[in-house]
C-alpha cells in the first residue's frame, strides 16, 4: 500500500537533507546583486546569473563589517550556508561573508568613500592652504620608530636647522591607528605650536596604508587649521590623504622639503630682500614726516601765534555792535509808543491821564528791564565764555605757568632731531628772553 506524505512531512525531510547535507553546510557561489534595496538592519535581496535566481540574506552584524556598500548589478562572491524555509518551501543562502568579483573589497570601498567625499568638496582646489615660507615648529604624525621620522629629521637638519621638529607619536597601521592619527592632528591644532603638519608613514600594501583612507582621517586633515603635508606610501601609493591634504609628497623626505626653504642661500636673499624693503619704507615714511613737520613750522600760526585768537577778537567785536544796535532799535520802539500814549492822553482829565500815564510807565519799566536783563545776561555769558577761551590761547598765561617757547630763526623748537652741538637757540621766559648754546642734546628711547 503506498504512504502518502503530507505537504509538512516533505518539506520536513528536505530541511533535514539541506542541513545535513554536507555540501550544502558551506557554499561558494558567484551571483549579481539583484532586487536590492538597503533596510535598516538586515539585507535582503537575489544573487542571479543568466539563468537561475536564488534568495540572499545578509545579517546585520555581517552586513556592517563589509567595509563597501552593495549595490543593484554588482557582481560578487560570497561564502555561506543553504537553508530552506518551512512555511513556503523556499530555499535561500544565509550569506557569511561577501566581496566583489574581480575587485577586492578595500579597493572598492576606496572608490565609494573617494566619490561620496568629492561631492562634499573635501578635495577641492580652492580650499588648500598656503605653506608658510619659513616655519619655526614642524609637527610630524607618524610612528616614532619608523624611518619616517629620521629622514626628515635629516632632511631639515641639512636644509633649514632653524627649525624645531615636534613628533607626535602615532600608530599607523593596524586596529586603532585610524583614530589615533585623527586625535594627534586634532591635537596639534589645539596646542597652536607648529606652522605645518606631515602626516605620513613609509611604502606598504593597501592593507597596510589603510588607516589613512579612513574617513575620520580624511575629515581630520580637511578641518585641520595648520596646512598639513601628506606623505604616506611611495609614488605610486595614493591614500584618500593625499587628496585632501594641502600638499601631496611621494617620501618623506620631499615633504621635509616642502615644508623648508630650498637653500640656505635663499634665505639669505630673503632677509636681504626684506632688509631693503623695510629700510625703504621707513625711509619714505621719515620723508613724509619731515614735510609735514616742515610745512607747520612755516605756517603763519607758529610765526604769529596772535592770529589764533584774531577770530575771536573780531567776532566779540561783532557782536559788542549788534548789541548796541538792538538797544538802541528798543530805546527807539519805546519812545514812540511812549509819544502814542501821550496822544491819547490828551482828551482825558488831568487827573486820569496822570493816573493812567502812572500806570503805563510802570507796566513798559517792567517789560523793558526783564527785556534788558535777559539780553544782558546771554551778552554777558557769551562774553565770559569768549574771554576764557582767549585766555587760554594767550602766550604770556601759557608763559606764566613755567613754560617756555625755544626758537631759532623763527623756527620753533620741536624734536632733539633739530639740534646739533655748539647752535645758538633763544628761550622765551616770561619776563624775558634767554640765549643759549648747545652743548649736548640726547633723545630717549621710551618716547
């Protein structure tokens, strides 16, 4: 009699074949990435090839330590195990471990962190900073017992021994080494000790340079505020470093190089350049002091320092008329309203024109001298204020007070500069004038 197997029992027995199977317990397949859509967590998607499609999952946990991002149409190679799912009868790869076909994992996480930094613009042109023409303090990033750092000691020793080298002790390779390169360029534009930074190892494989392809590298060098120098590698080694650091050398010792003046003899032509240049200037500048200087000692003001105050003389004068002018228009007004009233009072008795004339001149006395007493006291104040600005100007009050005006040939003495040993120069006092002769004359230092 013939046993028939439920829809359960079979896919039962077929899950028992699939995990026991031996050759099904590691499987190596080549596939492209199809139906693929990045999740949050786990990926789900199809491995194809010309003729069959199977169902790929991709753990989280394994999907994060890829070190690339899949992509629709990549093709790959991947290492896992073959299960099959009870509830639908569908058989799928648990994917263990994943890499592109043809490119290995680390050149192609390369190219995608290089594109998705160049739409950032963390490589463009523009953005590089100038190298200072002669730095005092250089820092170096690297490991402290490599040849990187003695070739450069080396190198700056012959070319430029006034620098100072700063080593900032770094791993450079292996777990961790990415971080610690960021913190030590992090660290050296927070000090503000050095005037440019290399960063930089010697020659290995891409496994080996990988650290300076790390992203939090890559944003350390481009925020950094010291120009960095990248030299990692040998010249055919290029690190996503290079690209965005200000300047690119292949060894270290051209990056000593780059970051010191080409020869001793440049320097020195530089100083004498800059010598000449700041002479010049002072030069020029001293120049245009003296003709200032020369055209104030000619001006009538120095020669006649009474005209300071001519102005004021002749507006106080100015007004001491309108003054008189506008008492005498009031003494004019009230007069002949004065003689008006006196027409009025003709018709009247003796007795009310009296009284009424009493009475009006009582009222116009009172209006003319709050009249008067207000235009005197603005006149007065105006006058007072005027006087003391006069006196301030006087030459004889300024004498008064110990000063004293040194003059030859109407040229007021005014710098040490303008005396020579053995001149002639007066000294007006203020009760009289002294004649003197030079006998040492010394500038200090602190004015």
């Amino acid at each position: 009699m013939v046993e028939y197997l439920s829809v359960s029992q079979l896919t039962k027995y077929l899950k028992l074949k699939f995990d026991r199977d031996p050759y099904l317990e590691r499987v190596y397949l080549t596939g492209q990435v199809s139906n693929f859509r990045r999740r949050p967590t786990h990926q789900y998607f199809s491995l194809k090839d010309e003729q069959s499609v199977i169902q790929a999952t991709v753990w989280s946990g394994v999907y994060q330590k890829l070190g690339f991002d899949l992509e629709e149409g990549m093709k790959v190679n991947v290492v896992g195990r073959v299960q099959l799912y009870e509830p639908n009868g569908s058989y799928s790869i648990i994917i263990e471990k994943i890499e592109p076909d043809g490119l290995g994992a680390l050149a192609l996480k390369f190219e995608q962190l290089r594109q998705a930094l160049t739409k950032e613009g963390l490589f463009r042109a523009d953005l590089k900073q100038t190298l200072p023409r002669f730095s005092k303090r250089i820092g170096v990033v690297t490991s402290p017992s490599g040849a990187v750092i003695q070739d450069i000691i080396t190198t700056v020793n012959r070319r430029y021994p006034n620098a100072e080298i700063l080593l900032y002790p770094t791993k450079v390779q292996g777990d961790g080494a990415a971080e610690a390169i960021a913190s030590n360029i992090q660290k050296a534009n927070q000090r503000g000790e050095i005037d440019v930074l290399i960063v930089g190892r010697g020659g290995g494989s891409i496994e080996d340079l990988w650290a300076f392809n790390e992203e939090i590298v890559v944003r350390a060098i481009f925020e950094s505020r010291i120009p960095v120098i990248s030299s990692v590698g040998h010249e055919t080694d290029t690190t996503l470093s290079d690209y965005v650091a200000d300047y690119r050398a292949a060894t270290p010792t051209a990056a000593a190089e780059l970051a010191t003046p080409v020869t001793k003899l440049d320097l020195l032509t530089y100083l004498q350049q800059s010598d000449n240049r700041m002479s010049q200037a002072l030069a020029a500048y001293i120049q245009k002091q003296r003709k200032r200087i020369d055209v104030v000692q000619q001006s009538v003001v120095f020669r006649q320092p009474e005209r300071l105050y001519d102005s004021y003389l002749l507006k106080l004068d100015r007004l001491s008329n309108d003054l008189q002018v506008q008492m005498t228009r009031l003494y004019d007004e009230q007069r002949q309203q004065f003689r008006w009233i006196l027409e009025r009072l003709k018709n009247q008795s003796p007795k009310a024109r009296i009284e009424g004339l009493r009475e009006r001149l009582v009222r116009e006395k009172r209006m003319i001298q709050s009249s008067m007493t207000q235009i005197l006291d603005r006149k007065t104040a105006r006058f007072e204020q005027i006087s003391q600005s006069l006196e301030l100007l006087d030459t004889k009050k300024i004498l008064a007070r110990g000063f004293a005006i040194v003059s030859k040939n109407n040229v007021l003495l005014r710098s040490v500069d303008q005396v020579k040993e053995g001149e002639e120069w007066s000294i007006q006092l203020q009760d009289g004038q002294v004649e003197v002769e030079v006998k040492h004359a010394r500038k200090e230092k602190n004015i």
